[in-house]
C-alpha cells in the first residue's frame, strides 16, 4: 500500500477525530504492521480475541478503529470492538454497590462497576456468530454516565475473525493481600481506609474479572511514559465530552478538580499495570508525553 493510499483511506478519519496531519505517519509505521501481524497469525477457522490495554488517554479507540478499517479493507477480515467501558453497570446498579458494600462504586471505572457476566457472553457471542446473523453490541454514554437504551446500541453482522477487546484495565491481575495495605493517594486515605473497597476490587480481578480477562489469546499494550501523563490526557478526553454535552444536553461531565480525584480511583491498578504488563503483554507499543508511538516490541513477530 503506498502512503499516498493510507493517505486517501484515512484522510476523513484523521479530520473527523481531531487527529494530527502527521499521524498518517503513525498508521504507516506502526498500525500496519500490527495489521499486518494480526492477520499472518490469526486462525483460518475461528474468532481470535485480541486484547487491548492502555492507560485513559492513551488512543486504544483509534487503534482499534484503525485495525478494524485495515483488516476489513485491505484482508477481508471482519472484525468486531468490544470496549470495557460499554460494560460499565447503569448508574441504578452502581447506586446499590455503592449503598451496600462501599460508597466508591458509585463511581464508574474500577473493577467491580462493569458487568463481567454480560462481557463474558458477548464474547461467547461474538465467537459463535455465523454468516450474516446479527447481534447488538451496548454501548455506554459517558456524558450522561449511563448505559444507553438496547434501541442506541450498534449491531455487528456475523461472522467475526477478529475480536477486539480493549480497555483500560483489560489483562489486569489482582495484587498480593500485602500490596494494599498502604494508601498511595488521598482518596484511599480519606474514602477507604478500612480497605473495604481496594480488597473489593482486588477480589473481583482474583474471580470474575479474571474469568473475562482468560478468553484473550494475545494481548497489546501501548504503554504510557508514566502515571503522571495520565491526569492531563484525561482531561483532554473531558474536554471532548464537554463539547458533545452541549450538543447533546447531558450534563454528566467535570471540571479540572473532579478529574483529578476521579484519576485517584484508577491510580492503584494504572500503576501496577504500567509495571506489571510490559512483561506480560505480547506487543508493547511505547507512547511518549505527546500521545506518539516511539518504539514497538513483538514477542513473536
């Protein structure tokens, strides 16, 4: 495929997702590759699951669209996306996690606020799809921090060759009972210092969580710089959702400080993922502070 090529394909895609000119560049030198790797390994006669991890902000939405226009545009290959975010529980349900076991659920992100058994069937779903059956895929609203009605949710067309499961927390493990002893924030200083709810949520990535988590057969990375990058790429996507409120009248969105203790809920895990998982992942891509992809590793390429 020659750049002028990637250059028509994607060219509406970069302008319609506020994308810099140069991250043609991007697409050539490290989403094609990738493209092209999935599709070398993946199995002729079944649905393989990808996992995608990155910490908020770090463009596991674009890279799972990107993945999905190649492999269908250019290897015939269908593919669905299944993101962690659109297995969020409705805010109803986090209201009752929140009354009954620890006031922390009520906020959407951690594990413990996703419904692991939908995820699970979904997956199962999507591998067992033949051709031309149909099945709607849900989708959360961020702005109205809701789930959508079943009417809003997209339908993805059998079969699938390809299953993209991407999500800030996807391939996490729990931690040793030790680990959570010590608050690193002042959320779990002031909100949890019982540790109710940081053993909640380590148990669920012991069982549930872990139970969703084992259908993936390759996991990706893009490995932010550090922990630090991730307070002011979050308030970039806020931003986002600031301007689609106003043209949608949801009002669910925060300012500058509610972002920073929200990042407080995802803290614990973002750091232990940014340690733990280059390590465990098949293909780390390495982000720099401006979002870049400077370097890519495959374990087996």
């Amino acid at each position: 495929m020659t750049e002028q090529t990637i250059q028509q394909q994607f060219a509406g895609f970069i302008q319609e997702n506020g994308l810099p000119a140069n991250f043609i560049d991007t697409i050539n030198d490290y989403y094609l590759p990738l493209a092209q790797w999935i599709n070398r390994q993946r199995p002729q006669d079944r649905t393989w699951i990808i996992g995608l991890n990155g910490a908020q902000g770090t463009g596991k939405s674009t890279l799972s669209t990107v993945l999905k226009i190649i492999l269908e545009g250019d290897y015939t290959c269908s593919t669905a996306i299944i993101s962690l975010d659109d297995l969020y529980l409705p805010r109803a349900d986090r209201k009752v996690l929140a009354e009954t076991i620890h006031p922390l659920l009520q906020t959407r992100g951690v594990p413990g606020t996703h419904d692991t058994e939908l995820g699970r069937q979904l997956l199962d779903a999507l591998c067992s799809l033949k051709d031309n059956q149909r099945l709607k895929l849900p989708r959360f609203d961020k702005a109205s921090d809701d789930r959508l009605p079943e009417i809003n949710w997209e339908t993805f067309n059998g079969p699938a060759q390809v299953l993209i499961f991407e999500g800030w927390c996807v391939g996490s493990t729990a931690s040793p009972e030790q680990d959570l002893l010590e608050t690193i924030n002042t959320l779990e200083a002031e909100e949890d210092s019982d540790r109710i709810w940081r053993r909640y949520v380590n148990h669920l990535l012991q069982t549930t969580y872990k139970q969703l988590f084992e259908r993936i057969e390759k996991l990706i990375l893009l490995q932010a710089p550090g922990f630090d990058c991730i307070h002011h790429w979050r308030w970039e996507q806020e931003q986002k959702l600031i301007s689609h409120s106003k043209k949608s009248g949801a009002r669910q969105v925060m300012d500058e400080t509610g972002i920073r203790r929200f990042i407080q809920h995802f803290e614990r895990l973002t750091r232990q993922n940014l340690k733990q998982l280059p390590e465990i992942a098949d293909i780390v891509m390495t982000l720099n502070s401006q979002h870049q992809i400077t370097h890519s590793r495959y374990k087996n390429p």
